[in-house]
C-alpha cells in the first residue's frame, strides 16, 4: 500500500469508493433512506474535484487501485475519511490518519476533530479520539446519528516539564 497527494484523475474512482462504502458497510448501522440521501446515486464531480482539491487529501493505493482516501482541513477538522468496501480493517485507515496526524502536526495544529458515524466511531476510538457529543445531523431530509469526536496531540514537552 502507498499513500499520495489527491490529483483531480483519482475523482471517479473516490466517488465510486464513497457510494460503495456507504452503500454496502454504512448500510449496517443506518437505513436504505439514510445511505441514499447520504450517498445519492448521481454525484456532482466538480462539487467533489473542488472540495477534494481544497484539503490535504491522501489517497491509499494498492496495485493501482485506490483502496481509501482521508481529508485534512487547516483547522484540524477531518473531513471525509473512507476504506474501500474491501479493504475494511486491514490497517488502511489507520495509514491515512497517520498521515493526516503528521500534516497536522507540520502545520502546527494540536487537535483533530471530526463528525464520525456510527460505523467510524469504533475505529476512531481505537486511534484515541474521544467522544465529544453524540448529534443528529440532517441530510437530503434524512437525519442521521454521528458523533464528534476529537484526539489532541499538543506539544508533549510541556505535559513533561516538571521532570
């Protein structure tokens, strides 16, 4: 598995990424309404190129195909974040927040956070974030459960100081 930048070709093949998932892993914790208005069936491709190119995105690439991407917004949010339908709890996540974590960490930004679902949340929690609240978002007018979550990683010398 590599990871790399984005480029605007890897487009098609994250939308397709994104709708399997939801459609075929999400599907286990929400409803068939839930996943299609959370991942409709036609999708706007310039609406994904730019918010796609407008992060820090790293795509997973295995043998050519694209196996999982992660997005990272200056403020630390973690946009989205998905593992290919069958490549689920092979370590690939856990790579691409660790890349998301040193691009943070570049960029001088001491907390993560993000709006998991109910599927992410036992993955997220095993990268020690913390559950900051549980909320109902609404999308296409479905509502869904997601939680938000957060890890902090400030700068580790000042907890150590007193040493």
């Amino acid at each position: 598995m590599k990871l790399r930048i984005y480029e605007i070709a890897d487009t098609e093949e994250i939308i397709k990424l994104f709708y399997d998932t939801v459609h075929e892993v999400n599907i286990h914790d929400y409803t068939e309404e839930q996943v299609a208005a959370w991942a409709p069936a036609n999708m706007d491709i310039d609406f994904w190129i730019k918010g796609l190119a407008s992060k820090f995105t790293y795509v997973a690439e295995e043998q050519g195909q694209i196996i999982g991407f992660g997005e990272l917004e200056l403020n630390g949010h973690i946009d989205r974040f998905y593992c290919h339908k069958d490549f689920q709890r092979k370590g690939v996540g856990k790579k691409i927040l660790e890349q998301l974590e040193s691009k943070a960490k570049t960029l001088g930004i001491e907390k993560l956070f993000t709006e998991a679902s109910i599927t992410a949340k036992p993955f997220f929690e095993s990268q020690n974030f913390i559950i900051v609240k549980q909320q109902e978002v609404e999308r296409r007018g479905q509502k869904f459960i997601n939680f938000v979550m957060e890890k902090s990683f400030g700068n580790c010398k000042l907890l150590n100081s007193k040493q």
